[in-house]
C-alpha cells in the first residue's frame, strides 16, 4: 500500500498508495542515484536507495 519518490534534491517520500498522502519522508542531502528497491529480511521488510556515495536502508513498520 506504499508508494516511493525521489527527486534529484535527494528528497525520499512515501505515499499512502490509494489516496497520495505523503506519509514520511527524508531529505539524503545528496542527489539520488538510482530507485528505491524494497527487500525482507528475517521477516522485516526493508526499503533501500542510493545517495551519493551512501547506502541508505528504512525498516518498514505496520502502523496498525
């Protein structure tokens, strides 16, 4: 139910996928260098992206 975007200031956002609400989001600092992917882990489900020279990874939390 998630969507991701990214613009080349390197502001990461998510969106409630039904009605567009920004959710959260997070400013890199650094231009993004490719898309969000998303990957689980040990159960977790995570979201990643490149910034600049970073990796950075979210943990994603069910709010319910």
């Amino acid at each position: 139910g998630l969507v991701f975007s990214a613009d080349y200031e390197g502001q990461f956002t998510a969106m409630d996928a039904k009605t567009g609400k920004i959710l959260w989001h997070f400013n890199t600092g650094q231009r993004l260098n490719a898309g969000p992917i998303t990957y689980s882990l040990n159960g977790k489900q995570y979201v990643a992206l490149s910034a600049g020279a970073d990796l950075i990874s979210f943990a994603l939390f069910d709010k319910k």
